[in-house]
C-alpha cells in the first residue's frame, strides 16, 4: 500500500509519499515548500497570502513528492488530505487538489483530522527513549502547534478521549505573540528557543529562573490550559524600567523565563494525564514538539515515573505531508471525491 499524503491547513504547502512494506511504514519522499517568509513582513499568517502561496506551490510540491519516491500517480493507492482544522482557503487548495486527483485517476481519498495527522506521525519514526521500540497503548498524546494545546488518551484501536484543551491562546500562539513582543520575528517559536539557548547577543544563556512568570492552571484539576495571562505577565515585564535599562541580555532571561512557564504546565498537565489515565506511554507532535527543552524536560520526568516518551523528528514535527499519508494507515475512512469537504472549524 502507498499513500501520497498532502497538507496545506496553513502556511505549509506539503506532500508526502508514505509505502507499507512487511509491515512497516517507509517514509518515499517528504516535501515541504513554506510561504513563511512572506508572513515575517506582517509578523502572523495572513490567510489570503498563504492561500495564494498555495495554490502556486501544490503542484509543484506534488511533482516533486513523487519524483522523489520515484513513482508516477499510478503508483499511488490512496490519497489522503487534510480537511482541517486550518485557514479556509489554504485547506481549499489540497482539498480540491485531491479532489481532482481521486476523480481523473479513479482513486480513494482519505480525509485526515490535522491533529490526528500530528499524533499518528509518531507512529511513522519514533524516535525512541529507553531503549523501546514499539508504541504501547493506551497512550498520552499531547498536541501543541499553533493553533492547538490537546491532551488525549489514545487505545489500541485508535479511538479517543478528548481529556482538555486551550481556553484561550495555543502554546504555539503563545511564543509567536512573546516573540513579537520582543521584536524577535515570526515564527517566535524557534527564535525563543534560540535566544534562550544562546544568549543575546550570543554568549550568555537566557536564565530560566530570572523571572518567575505564572504557570497558568498548573494546578486546576482538568486537563486545560491558558496562555493568554502569561502572555501579558510578559507584557508588564517588557513595559517595566527595568528591562528598557538592560534591553538586549532581559531579553534572554524573559524569553527563557517564559519557555520555562509553558515547559511546566506542559509537562505537569501532560504526567497528570499518564497517572489519572494510568498509561506507561505519552506522544508529543505539533510544531511546539520541536522545542528541546520541551523534549529534554518532558524525557526526565517520563523517566522518573517508569513512562515511556516518542516523538517525531524536528521536520517532522511541523506541518508536513508525511502525517497526512501516515494517518491514513491509520484511520478506516474512505471518501469518495466529492464527499470530501474543507472543514476549517473541525476539532477532535
Ligand atoms: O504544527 P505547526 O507547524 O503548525 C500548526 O499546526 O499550527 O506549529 C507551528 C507552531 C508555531 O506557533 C511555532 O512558533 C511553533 O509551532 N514552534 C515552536 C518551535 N518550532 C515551532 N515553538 C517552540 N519551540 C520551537 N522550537
Ligand atoms: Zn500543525
């Protein structure tokens, strides 16, 4: 079986050859074209940009996908997509895309939930801690990108409970608009993570324990979250004196101040499920995942309860088109063409 999985819920355009061999799921090809640079401008996504973006990068990033995995479309099984969540227009584009693909080549279509497609990644490449190399179930999945902060519990079957959510802003959303705040450029994510490694400028590391922001609903009893508050905690902190009077090495210690109030409530929340729910394993994906001190973190504290932790590699913790492919393993659905429907709104 090989899936050619494609993914274009945001400013990402992707696509991805995905082959069962002995079963085992081989990784063809993975492309991925970004229209990131032309939101640096505007500081965020701009839906009509990306939309546009897309819609001149799908065929290419196609083409290229299957030259990669060395096949032609009639090589490819299924074709998998997905429908959302994600920005109308640009999910319009791989939508109709796969839509008119399925009905000229007479192929199924899969139709991948994003969030799924950023959870089942782990099932593709592992990346594994102690020593394990299977995926067990019942399982922790947390999810943070930049739209969402989802904890779930995952069985065997791939059904699942939704356990809570972001009231307010995603952790992803939560760096960019930190990032912004310390003129830091889009995506904040890896431009927080950078600073506080590195210092700015480069030579003395951000100090995790300057500033002791809040850790918002650390302690709720529920499997919510909220960034909006520590968002502005780090307002105040910018507009206080004294970080105009030592502007270049504060920002360093606030930017790893702040990854280390998201850090805890991650990693709190997410080993609060594992207990409650009584699962030797947790999954992390989304563009979040990538943070290393994240990973670093959340390893140590899986260790010392006995849990078992993956993740997906850096690149495959952003958007891609391998998630979508790798889903659709996954998931028993199968639409024809013009059952399928862009569904920004969609959630678990
Ligand atoms: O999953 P993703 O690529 O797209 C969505 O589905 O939203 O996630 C993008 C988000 C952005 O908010 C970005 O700032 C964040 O992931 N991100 C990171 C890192 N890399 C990307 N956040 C923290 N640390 C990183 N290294
Ligand atoms: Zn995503």
């Amino acid at each position: 079986m090989t899936i050619l999985g494609i993914e274009t819920s945001c400013d990402e355009t992707a696509a991805a050859v995905v082959s069962s061999q002995n079963n085992q799921l081989k990784l063809l090809s993975n492309v991925v074209a970004t229209s990131l640079q032309m939101h640096q401008k505007t500081g965020g996504v701009v839906p009509e940009v990306a939309a546009r973006a897309q819609l001149e990068s799908i065929l290419p990033v196609i083409t290229k996908a299957l030259e990669e995995a060395g096949l032609a479309l009639k090589d490819i099984d299924k074709l998998a997509v997905t429908f959302g969540p994600g920005l109308v227009g640009p999910l319009l584009v791989g939508v109709e895309t796969v839509k008119a693909l399925g009905l000229v080549l007479n192929k199924p279509i899969v139709p991948v939930n994003h969030l799924l497609g950023h959870i089942f990644i782990n099932m593709l490449e592992p990346t594994i801690v102690d020593r394990l190399s299977t995926i067990d179930f019942p399982l922790i999945a947390l999810i943070v990108s930049g739209g969402h902060t989802d904890l779930i519990c995952m069985n065997k079957d791939y059904s699942y409970k939704w356990l809570g959510g972001t009231r307010d802003d995603a952790a992803g959303e939560a760096f960019d608009k930190v990032a912004r705040l310390l003129d830091l450029g889009f995506p904040g994510g890896p431009a927080i993570e950078k600073i506080a490694k590195e210092g700015l400028p480069a030579g003395r590391q951000g100090n995790p324990n300057a500033i002791l922001f809040p850790r918002p609903m650390i302690n709720s009893g529920d499997f919510d979250f909220s960034f909006s508050g520590l968002k502005t905690a780090v307002l105040n902190v910018i507009q206080s004196t004294n970080y105009e009077l030592q502007a270049t090495s504060s920002k360093a210690d606030i930017a790893a101040s702040f990854q280390q109030a998201v850090i805890d409530v991650l990693v709190a929340k997410t080993l609060k499920a594992a207990q409650e729910y009584e699962v030797g394993q947790i999954i992390i994906g989304g563009g979040v995942a990538a943070n290393e001190e994240l990973r670093k973190q959340l390893k140590t504290n899986c260790q010392k309860m006995g849990i078992k932790l993956a993740y997906p590699s850096k690149s495959l913790s952003t958007d891609n088109g391998a998630m979508v492919a790798t889903a659709a393993f996954f998931l028993d659905k199968v639409v024809s063409p013009l059952e399928i429907q862009a569904t920004p709104g969609l959630y678990f």
